[in-house]
C-alpha cells in the first residue's frame, strides 16, 4: 500500500528507504524487513555484532504491487540489543571530512548497554553531534535500540 503510494507519488528516480521489525514478545523472536534501507544490527551481550540486519529488497517507491522479501526468524537472548540507525549517525562528518562511521556507533552502544535505551539514544545523538565539531547537520539522525531483557511469557 505504502509503496504503491509511493511509485505514484515520486519523481522519477526517487524511492525511500525503510527497515521493519517485529518482535514477538512471547517466542523472543524477531523478523525483519528491509527495504534498501541502512543495515540493523544485533549485538550480543558481549558486545560483539551477532547478526547484520541487511536489505532484504529493494527501497520503496520503484515497482507497482511488489511484494517484499523479510528475514528469517530471528531468536534473541537476553542481553541482546536491536540497534536501528539512519546513515545521518554513520555518515556525520567532521570538519576534516571524516566519517562517524558504524563501528565507533556499535561500540558506543556496547559500552553504554548498562544505561536504558532512551538514555542510549540520547547520548549517542550528543556523540555524533559533538563529532561533528560544530558542522551543520545535514540528515536526519535517527536510532532505534531495544534491549532485549527476557522473555514475557
């Protein structure tokens, strides 16, 4: 629908992009769908990434009545985090034209896991901000983290 929508709306060689989950509460799993948009991730209670959320399609906007591909089945453990990320976080620049880039991200999440996803959100915006040394911000800086606590059976 939204895609359809979407094909008739944009101009030529325009498209949008988007990752969708859904998580089931009570077999603590998660599928995914994404459709051109940034990779998610999942990291473990560690720290390290266990699973790169990739485009499963490609972005909205360019086929009538296509049907999107999602991921298999996904299991999670406690401990886990879902981190959702616009390129606006990876691709911040400094002054110097560096990239914040996603691993310096998925190490900021992992080392503030301890902190409540808002508070984890919330930092990570001032992190990308102060990288940016004053810059402009020229995207969206978007995050979405979840953190998987157990099981609600």
């Amino acid at each position: 629908m939204v895609n359809n929508a979407l094909v008739s709306d944009l101009e030529q060689g325009r498209y949008a992009t988007l990752i969708f989950c859904r998580l089931d509460l009570s077999s603590g799993t998660l599928v995914y769908a994404n459709a051109g948009h940034t990779p998610g991730y999942i990291l473990d209670s560690g720290g390290a990434t266990k699973r790169i959320l990739e485009s499963t399609d490609l972005p909205l906007g360019f086929l009538p009545d296509h049907k999107f591909a999602y991921g298999d089945p996904i299991n999670l453990q406690a401990g886990e985090i879902l981190a959702l990320l616009t390129d606006g976080i990876t691709d911040a620049e400094k002054p110097d034209q560096s990239w914040f880039g996603i691993e310096p991200a998925l190490e900021f999440i992992h080392a503030h896991r301890q902190e409540s996803a808002q508070e984890i959100v919330n930092k990570l915006f001032k992190e990308v901000r102060d990288f940016s040394d004053g810059l402009p911000q020229v995207d969206d800086i978007t995050a979405v983290i979840c953190k998987v606590t157990g099981r609600g059976k």
